[in-house]
C-alpha cells in the first residue's frame, strides 16, 4: 500500500505541487482574519515548531542515527511536511505584510516573500541541505517576529525591530544548540556556511528595515481618498468626491481632482492598529515641482491614533492652498514608518461639479 501511494504521488508530482499552493494561498486569504488575532498567532508559532522538527528528524536519519524502517518509510513524509508548513509560512507572511504594504515602498520586500512563497515548489531537492533548511527556519522566523514582538510590546518602532533581531537569533541560537547535540556531525561540517548564511539574512532584513522597505506591522492603512468636503459628526465622516473611473476597482477616489482656487483638499485615511496601541499618525503632503523634477513636502499634518477599532482608526487633514499639478500624500507613522500612499493630479476648473456623498 505505501509502495502504490508513493508510486503515484511521484507519478502527479508536478500536478499536486501547484495546485497545492494555489488551494493554500486561497485559503489563506480567506481565512487569515487579522495578525493580532491569537488564533492566526497560534497557526504560525505551530508551524515554525514543525518545521524545526521536521528538521530535527530529516538530519537524524541522514546521519544514521535512526536505522528503523519506519523511519526509512517516513522520511520522504517529513520532506514534504516541512515544505508545506513552509509554504503555508510563506502563504501567511505575503498576505499579512501585503495588506500593510505601501507597494511604491515595500515591494522588494514582497517580491522577497513571494519569490519564497513560489519558489516553495522547487525546494524539494535543497530541503534535505542543513544550512538551507536552517536558513529559510531562520527566515521565517525572523518574518514572525518583526510583528510578534511589537504585538507583545503594544508599540512599534527601531527598538522592536532591533529585539525583533536580538529575539530571532537567540531562538535560533537555541535551536542551533539542540541540533549541534543531536547531529553533531552534519552541523559540525555545516557550521561556517551556517553562520555565513544566518548573518547574510541578518543584514538583509536590517537593510530592508532601514531604507523603509518593510510594511510596518501589525499597523496597515486599510483606505485611503481625496474629499472636496468632510464633515464629522457623531464619530462618523460624510465626505463628498469624485468617484474613481470603472477600471480603479480598488480605490473610490478619482485620481483627477477638479479644484476650485480658494477651496481645500482633504484627505481621510483608515488605519488599522491593535487593541491598546497609540501612536501618532502622519499626512506628508508633497507636490511635484516640473522645473527641477523633484518631489517637494509642502506640508506635514499629524493626529494621534488609538487602535482597537475593528473597522480602523479614521484621521484626516486638510489643506489650503493648493495648485495645479502632481501631489501624493504620504501617511506614516511618527517615527516615518511608512503605512501607504496616494498619487493625485489637481486640475483647476470653474466648471460646476457633480459629487458623490458617503458617510463613512
């Protein structure tokens, strides 16, 4: 019966694996609610716990330390246990950080993920290679922790990021420390390209951090638009605007502003932050000077947020003027983490306009 399963699993491989990945990123999408939820924590911390066995196991049979047929039987299982809790690691990690992402910004750091996440599929060969399993562990780990920790913290900023860092090496240290007992043998020969390969990943996701290329979880900018008028009242927002042309599905803001001279441009954003989190909130307006091809910050507007807000934390800025041409807006966090942006083009008009009203 074994001899038949694996004949045939062999036989479809290269059918199951994409299918295999397409089914889990879907599921993922759809049932991955939010990174502070405790049970989307639970998932991840069970994977990285997996894997680390799943590791642990592979390198004891190699070195012969487990002669039993059943282990003989179950070792090809192990490989594709660990390449799927990968993959679903992966899957996790592009969903949560894309959904923070500023994708002008961040996306070297989501290609890095998704290259990851597709390149699961052909890793089968490496994963039996201790510096690679340990590798892409360590990677993983690293992934978790950049959000875990500021989630324990109720905060973000640097210092999480620098005990993100100091907390991923220690677990690995630890973990290192338990497989040098166990294989001596394979890790002694893996030990330089180890420590090469750890310490290269190291600077990597510190390069990502500090050039701001990293989403800045567990905050995300869930919308974001460019109003004509807002009112608040009663913790609710009726804006008016121009609605974004059929083939903008995502957004409900035009990208061309008619403006008015004399009137203002408001600019309501909502962000997404966990229970007890409070920070300041940045709208760095920023217009296009065509002489000098360069970007110019014309204003800097804050408000503080408190997370907690199933729906996001809504904060908004006006400004005065204006004129004509290229402006973004920018929305960061107070120490210039940043959350998302919006491209918008004024154009001066005295015609009449027609607007749509919303309360948001």
């Amino acid at each position: 019966m074994y001899q038949k399963i694996r004949k045939f699993f062999t036989r479809y491989e290269r059918y199951f694996s994409p299918l295999m990945l397409l089914f889990g990123f879907v599921f993922d999408n759809l049932t991955l609610r939010r990174v502070d939820f405790w049970a989307e924590n639970l998932v991840i911390i069970i994977y990285l716990g997996l894997a680390l066995i799943s590791i642990i196991l592979i390198n004891i049979h190699a070195s012969g330390r487990l002669r039993h047929r059943f282990f003989a039987k179950t070792t090809i299982w192990l490989s594709l246990l660990l390449q799927f809790v990968f993959g679903g690691l992966w899957s996790a990690f592009f969903i949560f950080y894309f959904r923070g992402a500023s994708l002008a910004l961040s996306w070297p750091f989501l290609l890095m993920l998704l290259a990851l996440l597709i390149g699961n599929e052909t890793f089968r060969e490496r994963y039996s290679r201790l510096v690679f399993q340990l590798s892409i562990f360590f990677t993983a780990l690293f992934s978790y922790s950049i959000f875990a920790i500021p989630l324990l913290f109720k905060k973000i900023g640097p210092d999480m990021f620098v005990l993100s860092g100091l907390a991923s090496l220690a677990i690995f240290a630890a973990a290192a420390i338990l497989a040098f007992r166990l294989i001596p043998e394979r890790f002694r020969k893996s030990r330089l390209p180890l420590v090469f390969s750890i310490t290269s990943i190291y600077l990597i996701f510190n390069f990502f951090y500090f050039f701001n290329l990293i989403p800045p979880l567990p905050l995300s900018l869930n919308e974001i638009g460019i109003y004509h008028s807002l009112r608040s009242a009663g913790g609710k927002y009726t804006v008016s605007y121009e609605p974004a042309p059929w083939y903008r599905f995502w957004a409900d803001t035009s990208p061309i502003f008619h403006w008015r001279p004399g009137a203002p441009v408001y600019c309501l954003s909502t962000i997404f932050a966990p229970a007890d989190f409070s920070l300041g909130i940045k709208h760095r307006w920023s217009h296009y000077d065509e002489n000098v091809k360069v970007w110019t910050v014309k204003d800097e507007l804050s408000f503080p947020l408190t997370g907690g807000r199933a729906g996001g934390y809504r904060g908004y800025s006006l400004k005065y003027g204006v004129e004509p041409g290229r402006w973004r807006i920018d929305v960061l966090t107070d120490t210039d983490r940043a959350l998302g942006r919006i491209n918008f083009q004024i154009v001066e008009t005295e015609d009449k306009l027609e607007f749509k009203s919303e309360i948001k």
